[in-house]
C-alpha cells in the first residue's frame, strides 16, 4: 500500500553537463508553474552564485525564494559525496516559505556521470542539448540511463549543428531502455507543456507516497582539467590531486 503522504516539498534535482540549460530549463519551470506551484530555487556553483543571479535577473520567481550554494569543491561533491550545505539549504528555503510544493536544486555544470544522492532528492531530470553533439545520448553514464527523466535541450538549434533531433532521441530511450526522454525547446510550447505535465505528474505521485527515489548508482572515474595544469581526479569516493 502506498505510504502516507510526505510533509516536506518535493525535491527535484536537474543535472547535466555545462552549457546544455540546466539553468534555462529551470527558469522554463518556473515561469509555466509559478502560477499554481509554490516553487523554490537551490543554485550550485564552486566559487559563484551566477546561476541564482541568473535566475533572479530572469524575474521568474520572487528572488528570495533562489538560494545559492557555493560548493567550494567539484560540482557533484556538494549533490553526491557530501549533501549536508543543500539539505539544510533546502530545509531553510522551506522553513521560510512553507508550504512549498517543490524545491528544485541545479547542480553545477559536471560531465555525464554527475548524479544526486537519493537521500537530497526525491527525483532527477539529466539535461543534454543538442549542441553537445548527436552521438552524445549514446554514450550512457549514470545520469542518461536512469535519470527520472532525461531531456534533450535546444532542439530549435539542431538545424544549426547538424543534429537529427528524432535519432538523438531515440538514441538517448535505447540507452535509457524506453525511460521518458522529453526533446525540449523553450520556444515549443507543447514541449514546455510536456515538461509542465511530466513535474506535475511527479509530484501527484509523491504527494500520494507513490514516488520512489532512484539511486542512479555509482559515479564512474572522471577527471576535470584545471587552471595550471592541476588535475582533479575522482572515483565516487576517494579524492586525489596530481600536478
């Protein structure tokens, strides 16, 4: 039987690699819910809270209600390894503007395998976009294969990069083994509708207790290149720094 309905907002977490419009996507929500979801922003950055100036400067929600986290660290440290600075973000948010109905959290920019702790949110959107590369879906990692839901991004830019936006996106549901996968423009207004119905069909399902949190699984080895030749190395848990 289902379990009792949650006390707290639904989480939702969107994640993806940098410049596919996460932030975009997120002020896309905002602004087609705003009018009948009480709504709450968490924005992660390592040393800047540009994507909440963003998002604030987009007037899309009340700008108290868009909260900054400054990981200090790789962006899926503060979503993965150690979630405590978003979840008492997330607590704060909802304490000072309860009741909310969903807090979404954006992860700094990451590569493919970048995915959130089960235990910070209650569901993911993975985003990749177009310019990115058609082949891209193809290549799997955690998030494009078990994300809740996986959207394929500025597909009004595909006839300018040489992308066929329906191979893409049947590329992206064979990896995902025919999981929702949403092509999104946030000119095309029946994929913002889709995207509209997709949140508010979550968080049915989880105000009914009927809504698990998948844990998309462990990260695989990644390596960012940084300024002056240091390089950062992760294997999901353990850290290590080389020059």
């Amino acid at each position: 039987m289902p379990s009792s309905a949650p006390a707290r907002a639904l989480r939702l977490g969107v994640a993806g690699p940098v410049g596919t419009g996460k932030s975009s996507l997120i002020a896309t929500v905002c602004r087609a819910l705003a009018g009948e979801l009480r709504l709450g922003v968490i924005t992660n950055d390592i040393y800047t809270d540009e994507d909440a100036r963003f998002l604030r400067s987009a007037g899309v929600l009340d700008p108290e209600r868009i909260r900054a986290v400054e990981t200090g660290a790789c962006p899926h440290t503060a979503i993965r390894d150690d979630i405590t600075a978003n979840l008492l973000a997330a607590e704060d948010l909802e304490s000072d503007f309860a009741p909310l109905d969903v807090v979404i959290i954006e992860s700094g920019g990451d590569n493919l395998t970048a995915t959130f702790s089960p235990a910070l949110v209650d569901a993911q959107i993975f985003v990749l976009d177009v310019a990115g590369g058609g082949d891209v879906a193809r290549k799997g990692g955690p998030g494009i294969a078990r994300a809740d839901l996986l959207v394929v991004n500025k597909t009004d830019l595909a006839p300018y990069v040489g992308v066929d936006v329906a191979q893409m996106v049947a590329d992206a549901t064979s990896a995902r083994e025919g999981g929702p996968v949403l092509a999104l423009s946030r000119t095309d207004e029946a994929s913002v509708a889709q995207l509209k119905a997709w949140v508010r069909a979550v968080l049915a399902s989880y105000r009914a207790g009927e809504h698990t949190a998948i844990d998309p699984g462990p990260m695989a080895p990644h390596f960012h290149a940084e300024e002056g030749g240091y390089t950062h190395s992760h294997d999901g848990s353990a850290h290590t720094h080389t020059h």
